[in-house]
C-alpha cells in the first residue's frame, strides 16, 4: 500500500505539473472512493486547492452528509453544497411529456448522476479546477457507473485500484494519519440513487467480484478456468456479461493513473 500510494501520489502531481493546473474540485459523497480521492488530492495539492462538493439529493442519507464534514473537518479544506432536488425536479418536469406514466428505474438514477456531473464541470471550467474522477477499478470493468456523470473528470485517481484495494488503501492511509472516518470505511457501499439501494444490489460483494474481475480482466481467464478457481458458475457468468457489455464506456473514460 505505501508503493501504491507513492505511485498515485506522483502521478497526479506530475498530472497537474504537466496540465499547468493548481486546483482541483470533486463530488465528495459520504463514500469510500471519493474520500479516499480527496485525501490524496489534498496530499498532492495541499487543502488550500481542493475543493470537495456537497451534492445531496432526496436518496441521500443525512451519515453521507455528516461524514463527508467530518472528512472536511479533519482535513482543514473550504468545501460547498449543491442540494440537487430543484435541478433534478424540473429536469423530470421538462421530461414528463417524454417519459409519461413510465415507472422510476435506472433512468432516474442516471439522471441525478448527470446533474452532478454537471454541476461539478460547471464549477471545473469557471475556478479553472481539474476534475477529480472517484471511480474505482471495479465499477469501471463491470460499467457500474453513468457516462457524463460519475464517469466524468480530468483523471481517474483510483480507476486503476480495485474496491478491496480501495479499502485497503484508506485504512493505510488512516494508519498514517486518522483522516477518513471510520463510518465511511465501515457502512455498506451505496451510490445512494434510490431509497435503501446499496451496490450488493446491482453486483456480487465486492470480496466475490473483484478475484472473478482481476482473473477475466487482467489474466486473461476464461469462464471454465475461473470456475475451476472455485466460484459459482452463474456468479461468474454474470461478472463476465457485466464487463463484456460495459466496454463501449471505456473509450469515453478520463485518462487513468496506472498501478
């Protein structure tokens, strides 16, 4: 982990030396991935540059909110809030003669992600901040994540870090110094985009799903042979359908530091 950290850390660095940019801004959450992003954007540029901000919608759990302040708190950094009910209310009004009587499903979620994206370059291209992109390495290969939202940034700090890796690394991090709160390492992972959602919804545990990604994805398995690893045949079929249909996204992805 501290190889890890010392690889990311001097890459954003030589990122932003290279760009001529100083500042930088992200969606700080109440999560495990964009906290572990702002702790290390703050190492990189100092808690005078990063700006974290606040976009909670009515999905959001007050914890998410209390978290990411005890975060901003710890790290000495000015922050703002976007509540993004108003946005996302008349962007369904403007849409309701589209959509109809259509019942809420990934649309919707999508929707809000989007609206953040869109708040966040907003913000990017007036303070002349680079975008920090919070994907993890196992959202990106099963395509767990929305283009022109969540996916969007200047460079993906942590795509390259699968989640158990994530984890990882922020309990390092923490041994280093206690900057991330324990609740936010703690709670079940969610993109808090429907009421009670959490990511086990959508994915295999994230204990199952990254062994499966990192045998497909990087060592170049088949189906049989990562069953033969010992996981479920269904389990794994899954995984592989996720990632196979998931790849027309990776063409529009921002550059990624590399492990």
């Amino acid at each position: 982990m501290k190889e890890i950290k010392e690889k990311i850390v001097n890459a954003l660095r030589d990122f932003f030396n290279k760009a001529g940019f100083t500042k930088a801004v992200l969606g700080l959450s109440g999560g495990m991935d964009s906290a572990l992003v702002f702790a290390l954007g703050v190492e990189v540029l100092g808690k005078e540059n990063v700006l974290p901000v606040l976009l909670p919608s009515i999905y959001s759990t007050s914890h998410s909110v209390s978290d990411s302040l005890e975060m901003i708190a710890n790290l000495g950094t000015d922050h703002t809030v976007i509540p993004i009910k108003d946005v996302y209310d008349a962007s369904l009004r403007t849409l309701a003669p589209i959509f109809g009587d259509a019942p809420f499903d990934v649309t919707e979620e999508n929707l809000q992600a989007r609206i953040r994206g869109m708040l966040l370059m907003a913000i990017s291209n007036k303070q002349r901040r680079l975008l920090l992109n919070t994907s993890n390495k196992s959202e990106l290969c099963a395509g767990y994540g929305t283009l022109y939202g969540d996916l969007c940034g200047s460079i993906s700090v942590i795509g390259d870090l699968y989640k158990t890796e994530v984890y990882e690394l922020a309990k390092y991090i923490n041994s280093e110094k206690h900057v991330i709160p324990d609740n936010i390492i703690n709670k079940p992972p969610s993109a808090e985009l429907h009421f009670g959602q959490k990511d086990s919804d959508a994915l295999p545990d994230y204990p199952i799903l990254d062994p499966i990604l990192r045998a497909y994805v990087d060592e170049k398995k088949d189906l049989n042979a990562i069953i033969d690893m010992g996981f479920d045949k269904k389990t794994v079929g899954r995984v592989i359908q996720l990632v196979n249909s998931a790849k027309f996204k990776a063409s529009q992805l921002p550059p990624k530091i590399i492990i």
